[in-house]
C-alpha cells in the first residue's frame, strides 16, 4: 500500500505540474489551405505550377468557400519582376478540368461542389514569369481564406504562405 501511494502522490505531482504525457493531440483547424510548387527556381520566360490543397478536417460538408491571393510585400518591392496567372486547374476522380478565377479575389469557386468531410480539393494555377522579367528576386504569394459548413458554421483562415519561387538569371 505503501508504495502505491507514493506512485499515486508522484504521478498527481506530474500531472498538476504539465509534466504527465498529454492524453491527446490537439484537433485539426476545421479546414486547411496548404500550397505546393512543382519548382523552387525558375527562369524569365519560365513557368511554375503553384497548387492550392483545401482540405475538410470537420465533420460537415464545406459548402462555399471564398479566397484571395496576393503578391508578398517583398515581390512587391521589385517591379521589375513580371509575372502572372495564365491558367487554373481542378483535380478530380476523372483527371483535371479546367476552373476560372485567377485574379487576386475569389479563388475559392474553383474548389468545385462540394467537399466532404475528411477530403481535400487541389487547385493548381499556372504561373508564368515573363520572358523580360528581372532575375535573381523571390516571387511568393499570401492567401486568405473563408469557409462555409453545411451546419451553418464557418472558419475564416490566414495568411496562409506560398513556397517562394526564386526568378534566375539565365
């Protein structure tokens, strides 16, 4: 008995002072933006596919989303960089189709219908850097993004960073 107190006594020490292993993990945000580039580095006259992955970690339908994208403050400082969206596409079961929507608001649309709970919708939009574009700066994008539930709940998210596509001289 006695060394069943003692353990009893060490392990409330423990738990009172944030020293016991956690019981569980911390819950997933109810939806998630991530980006992804096919390339670190490009050239004027280049192009980098940049991907847009909206994941449903809630257990109800997202039903409406609306996105923005703009230039970091840093692309901004180097106007000789040249560079814009040229194309959109959504990824689905049966290969990619083609979406709208890639000025700097509402990207969200081209997230399709639907999303599930525990699914996810990529989005990828074509980046083209100018053949006359300066060289040797960093291009990379922030994001915001809201989010509806079929539960009449939402989440409003960001900024959410693009990987830095980096312009080299050729």
């Amino acid at each position: 008995m006695r060394r069943f107190g003692l353990g009893a006594v060490l392990a409330l020490f423990l738990a009172v002072f944030g020293l016991a292993p956690s019981a569980s993990a911390a819950d997933p945000a109810p939806a998630e933006l991530t980006f992804a580039t096919d390339s670190a580095t490009t050239t004027p006259g280049g192009t980098v596919n940049l991907s847009m992955t909206l994941t449903n970690n809630n257990t109800y339908d997202i039903w409406f989303v609306y996105q923005t994208i703009e230039p970091t403050w840093l692309t901004t400082q180097r106007p000789d960089l040249k560079y814009g969206f040229s194309g959109c596409t959504l990824a689905t079961a049966n290969g990619a189709t083609p979406c709208s929507g890639t000025g700097p608001a509402d990207l969200g649309g081209n997230y399709g219908t639907t999303v599930p709970p525990g699914q996810s919708r990529t989005v990828t939009l074509k980046l083209d850097i100018s053949a006359d574009s300066g060289c040797n700066g960093n291009i990379g994008f922030y994001s915001y993004f809201y989010a509806e539930f079929s539960d009449s709940t939402n989440i409003s998210g960001g900024p959410v960073h693009t990987p830095v596509t980096r312009v080299l001289c050729a």
